[in-house]
C-alpha cells in the first residue's frame, strides 16, 4: 500500500491499459509462433501416401478389374505436362510459387467478407491450404478448422518443395464420378494418359476442380464448356497462352470419351479368386488391395471365362426338382497350372458363395485319385489287371454297384469305364487306406476318412473344384501335380514385382501310370459313363454322382473331372442347400454334356488339340480285346510234299483282332501258339500213328483263356 502510494498518478491510469497491451502482445507472437511451428501437430505424415487405384490386367495388359476406395492413379509431376499444372495455376493459384502457404491478402479479404457476413462465408485458400484440408482435416466451416489449415500449409510448404506439394495436390483432388487425380481422370475423360493431355484438356481438368459435379462435362456440358474457356481465358491473362492459342482452344469441343456401361457379370467369380489368392499367397488383405495402388497381373482367359458363364445361363443344362440347381467351373492349363476360367455360380456377384472352393462329395471321381492311380503304382495291378467285382461286407461296410449288375470278375480298364462300386472298393481294401492316404496327401489333399468309403467319394468334408483340377492335372502331365493359381505375378505402385513363393511341382504317379490312366479315362469319354454330349476333339475323363440322403433314389451332388491336352476340367451340380424337395433329376450326365459343350464353343474361338499325343518313352495303352472268339470249325488233315514229306495242317477261323493268341494243343499238351491268323503247320507227322489236336484263343493283355476249340485228329 505504501508502494502503489509512491507511484506517479499517470503510471497508476496507465497500468490496466499496460497489461492489456502487454498481454496483446505477448499472446499475438505465442499465436504466431504457434501458427509457424504447430503445423507439425496437424501434419500426419500417413496422409501423403495417398489411396491408390489396384488394377487387375490380363497377360496381354487388358484390364478386367479396378478396387479401390478411391478411384486414384498416382502419376508424378514429371508425367505431368507442364501446360496441364498452368491451367490448374491459373484458375487456382497463380501465386503458388511466390508465397508461403498462405496468400495473407486473400485470408485477410475472406476474413473481413466473414465479420460482414457474420458468418464463415469464404476461404481464400491456396492450393497448399486446400491440400493440406484435404489431406488432414474435415470440410466443417470453422474459425479453429482454418487456423489449423493455414498451420499445415506452413508446415508443408517448409518441409516439402513446391514441386512435390503440386504433385501431391493433382493426385488428390476430386473430379467427379468417384475419380481422384489427374491419372485417373486423364483416363476416365479422354481415354488416355496424363502425358497426352492436350491443353483444351488440361483446362478441363483444372476446370473441375472448383466444383466437379457442377461442371462435370457428362452432367452439364455447357457449363463444363464455359468453365473450361474461362480457364484458357486465365492462362493467356498471366501469360501462359498467346491470345490467338486461346481462341484456338475455347473453339475446340470438350473431347470427352462418352462413357459406355460395360455389363461383365462373368468377371465377378474369377476376381474374387485373385482377391482370395492375392490373400493367402501374397499377404494382402482387401482393404490393403483398395488403397495399396498393385497391379495385378491375372491368368484369366477372357474368352473361355464368357463362354463358360454363357453356357451356364441355359437353364437346358440344368435339370432338378426346383430351378434352384447351382453349378462350378473350373478350368486349369495344365502345362502351367494358370486357372484360365472359374465359375463359383450361375449368377455370381463378389460377395456370394463361392462354390468353386466349397467342398461336396466328389462321388465317383475320387477312383482314379483313391485307388486306380495308387494301386497302378505298384506291379500287381496295372490296366488289364482282373478286379474281384463282388458284393461284399467288409466289416458292415457294403459297396454296390449302381445297377446292381456284378460279373465276378472285371478289368480296372473295364471297372474305371464302367465307373463300377464293388471293384474300387475291393482295391482300396487289398492296397490298403494308409497307401492310398499317402498318395492324396502329395496332392495336397488331406483326409481324415479313415473307411473304405473313400474310394467312393463318400467323404466327410468333401473336395472343391480347384482341388480336383489340381488332381487330375498328374494324368495329363507326366505324373506331375502343380497347385492352381489365378496370379501370374503383383507388383507394387513401385513396379517392384512381390514375392509370391514357388510353384514347384510335385511328383505323384510315374508317367507311364500317369498315361495309362489317361487311356482309360478316355475309355470313359468314348463309350462308358462319359459318352454323353459332343465333342470331336481328345478328351478324357471321369464322372461322379452321389445318392441324396433325403431323397431316395435322387441325385445330390453330380460332376464331371475332364483332361485334354490343353486343359483340365471340373464341373459340379446341385443345390446349395439339400432336403427333401431339392435333388437333381439327372446324373452325371449334365455335367459332362456341359463340360462338351464349353469346350466345343471354346474350341470355335482357339483351336484345341485333336488327339493326345503319347508321351516320349512310354508305351501306349493297347486298346482291349473285347472278345475271345469261340472256335467250332478246327479242321485237321495232311499235306504233302516239302523236306518233310508229310505235314499236318491245323485250320480255323480266327477273329478280326490280330493281338489274339491262339495255342496249339497235341494230345493235351500245349506245342506252339501263332499270332492274329488260323492256320498252323505240324512239321512233322507220322502216317503210323494218330494224335489229337484243339486251339485254344488267348488274351495277352489279360493273361485270360478262352473256350478250348474242337477237337481233331491226324
């Protein structure tokens, strides 16, 4: 109190005034400084990588597909024609390389519209403040969310270089029908990239970006046009056309490509498969591939894919007791193991079941994979091997064959033909599950049946289409298993290609088993339980059916597993779901009628070969003798003349297949044989003496007997 008494009058009026200004002052250069150098804490450097467009290309670079979430090419200032940043300068920024973030002028004039308007009514924004509120901020028209603009504009402007804040700005903005940055949007206006862009283009572009659904040049062409020309009219005002350019140019239509909805239903099954794939084989998620900018490099076969989804749309091809009957395809080159086509419905769309990677019960396609192509593997069975074709119980377990029809006795050629029950599961019991297991396991298939029932495809998980192709691919291929696959390769927006593992291939069956196996599936295409439908050219195969557990007598679950020399094949039939009242009302047949059809349609549009080609080193399948002739009319007598005076001469009538062996019997012992002919000398004959003679025929590649002829005497 004795203090404030002491003081000047003056100093005591004053010193409210003081502080107040003091206070001004000290929060006006905290206020500044905190503008300059807080940017840092509106800055997130994240927010540069900007979300990128991932394109899915064909070999030969069509595209096929887009994800994003953002419909954005990334594309350098380099790429960038210097005429096409002029526009953008022109109508947005002309100052952009003479200040610092920030036009004070244009903040201080929409500052003072905002206090007469009372209310926030314009930005006076540079292109570093729009990029930095569309990098890091929101839209809201607030005093606080344009103080932390022009903090990030500072902040940008002193960390970056003008050239990369442009580039970041032409790469990010919006125009219109969900296009992001000028790559994307060169493409989606003129169908071209952003390197050909003329100027009247260019100033389009720039033209949009003030509003890009107002001057969108499909949605207003007018006003688009007008825009445009006052974008040309601002680069010939700061020098950056000469003014008979610029009427050369304004006199010039918008040139826009009219953007025609391309309806492709048929892509959406194989696309899910490479996002599938991209997940398991290279690690990236969806919303990875929606922002992460790859190129993806796909071995879809563009035509196959449209007839394969073409023929599928006939509901001819589809017999059930309801129109709800659902199919898969899938077809693999088997050189490569590329899938070239897939089908996960009649009517798929991304999101839907998938049901080329939804296990059912193979039926009777499992044969070959379970028991045939094993057993082949070890000497005691190979094609013309007799199979006990017998109903029998094996521990409460029972196997019959479909048309209740047993001979005894059956070749596996004839057993795999006639896609027999009793005989596959007669082997699988005689090679043992474990053997056979052993076998699926290098197939990649892994079971844990542990019944005779997988010989029949009665499994409890089932397997899918992709897996079967993948398993029937070693009877076309040398024995050689390879894993299917959709990716031909990825690469980064880097163009650096992604590891995505080997695909080493994997020996299952010797390739002489491997051929043999294919003879006889082709036995199944000629003239056994795949010999419905057309198709002219090689092809082999096997079908499958299950019994409907619901139904009886119905079918649940039919397919048909195909090999040619270009391709393999696996095609299902049936319902998603299974209950009384849904079961198909023909077998096997449809899928394999189908499975003609597309390869026929498709061999119109790229030739498939005509016959299969026997391997080099191996020996090719003799086809079956189907008949061991039945000798009655041997006749005996001799003849005269020669060395020996006296011969004798056997004759009879011999069957048409040359490969039959007939043996010849004296007096009940076996003497000679001769091949493919009815005739045979008896070089030396006694007049004192009589003997017996009969023939009997001989099967050398079943090592089977026939009827002994009649009898005849010398």
């Amino acid at each position: 109190m004795r203090i404030i008494e002491k003081l000047p009058s003056w100093v005591i009026r004053l010193k409210w005034p003081i502080i107040i200004t003091g206070s001004t002052l000290l929060l006006s250069i905290l206020g500044y400084l905190f503008i300059i150098f807080g940017g840092r804490f509106v800055f997130d450097e994240k927010q540069l990588i900007l979300p990128a467009t991932t394109t899915i290309v064909t070999e030969d670079q069509e595209k096929v597909g887009l994800l994003y979430e953002e419909n954005r090419m990334p594309v350098t200032i380099e790429q960038i024609p210097e005429h096409v940043e002029q526009a953008f300068l022109a109508i947005e920024d002309r100052r952009f390389y003479d200040h610092a973030g920030v036009s004070f002028p244009s903040v201080a004039r929409a500052l003072y519209r905002d206090v007469i308007s009372m209310q926030k009514a314009e930005g006076g924004s540079t292109i570093t403040q729009q990029l930095a509120k569309n990098l890091f901020l929101t839209n809201e028209k607030t005093w606080m969310r344009k103080t932390k603009e022009v903090m990030a504009a500072i902040y940008l402007e002193r960390n970056f270089s003008k050239k990369r804040i442009l580039e970041l700005y032409l790469n990010e903005i919006y125009f219109a029908h969900g296009i992001f940055g000028v790559g994307a949007a060169s493409d989606f206006y003129f169908g071209k990239n952003v390197e050909a862009l003329t100027v009247q283009e260019g100033a389009l572009l720039a033209a949009l970006s003030k509003a890009p659904n107002t001057y969108s040049p499909f949605h207003n062409p007018e006003k688009a046009k007008e825009r445009r020309d006052l974008v040309l009219e601002q680069m010939n005002r700061y020098g950056m056309l000469e003014t008979d350019e610029m009427l050369e140019y304004q006199g010039k239509t918008l040139g826009v490509q009219q953007r025609e909805e391309v309806n492709q239903p048929w892509i959406d099954d194989y696309l899910a498969m490479v996002i599938k794939e991209a997940e398991e084989k290279y690690q990236l998620t969806l919303p990875e591939l929606k922002r992460g900018g790859y190129k993806i490099v796909v071995n879809m076969n563009k035509k196959a894919q449209q007839i394969a989804y073409e023929q599928f749309q006939q509901d001819t091809h589809f017999y059930g007791s309801s129109n709800e009957v659902e199919g898969a395809f899938v077809l693999m080159n088997q050189e490569s193991g590329k899938l070239e086509a897939v089908l996960g419905g009649r009517k798929y769309q991304l999101g839907d079941l998938h049901r080329a990677v939804i296990p059912r019960q193979p039926g009777s396609v499992m044969k070959p994979l379970a028991v045939y192509g094993p057993a082949m593997m070890l000497e005691d069975y190979q094609p013309y091997t007799f199979l006990a074709d017998e109903q029998h119980s094996y521990d409460g377990y029972t196997a019959a064959n479909a048309d209740g029809q047993y001979d005894g006795t059956v070749t596996m050629y004839d057993a795999i033909r006639e896609s027999k029950n009793a005989p596959a599961v007669w082997l699988l019991d005689q090679i043992g599950i474990g053997y056979s297991k052993s076998y699926l396991e290098k197939m990649d298939i892994s079971l844990p049946d542990k019944g005779l029932s997988i010989a029949l495809g009665g499994l409890e998980n089932g397997l899918t289409p992709i897996q079967l192709v993948q398993s029937y691919r070693p009877f076309i291929h040398n024995g050689q298993w390879i894993k299917a696959h959709t990716i031909d390769r990825i690469e980064n927006r880097e163009g650096e290609q992604l590891d995505g593992g080997d695909l080493d291939e994997q020996e299952v069956f010797s390739p002489e088993v491997a051929w043999n196996m294919v003879r006889m599936l082709e036995s199944v295409v000629t003239d056994g339980t795949g010999s419905e439908g057309e198709y002219a050219k090689a092809l082999a195969g096997k079908t499958g059916s299950t019994q409907h557990p619901l139904a009886e007598g119905q079918v649940k679950d039919a397919w048909f597993v195909g090999v040619n020399p270009d391709y393999v094949t696996a095609l299902w039939m049936g319902f998603d779901k299974s209950d009384a009242s849904r079961y198909l009302t023909k077998g096997s047949a449809a899928p394999t009628i189908l499975t003609k059809n597309i390869l026929s349609e498709l061999d119109k549009q790229q030739a498939l070969t005509a016959n299969f080609q026997v391997p080099k080193n191996i020996t090719d399948l003799a086809e079956p003798i189907r008949h061991l002739p039945k000798i009655i009319d041997l006749e005996a007598r001799y003849r005269f003349g020669g060395l020996s005076l006296v011969k004798g001469e056997l004759t009879w009538t011999a069957a048409r297949d040359e490969r039959i062996i007939y043996e010849i019997y004296e007096d009940g012992e076996k003497i000679d044989e001769v091949e493919g002919k009815g005739s045979f000398t008896i070089d030396q004959v006694s007049i004192f003496s009589n003997h017996t003679y009969h023939v009997v025929p001989y099967d050398p590649l079943t090592d089977q007997r026939g009827e002994p002829s009649n009898q005849e005497e010398i």
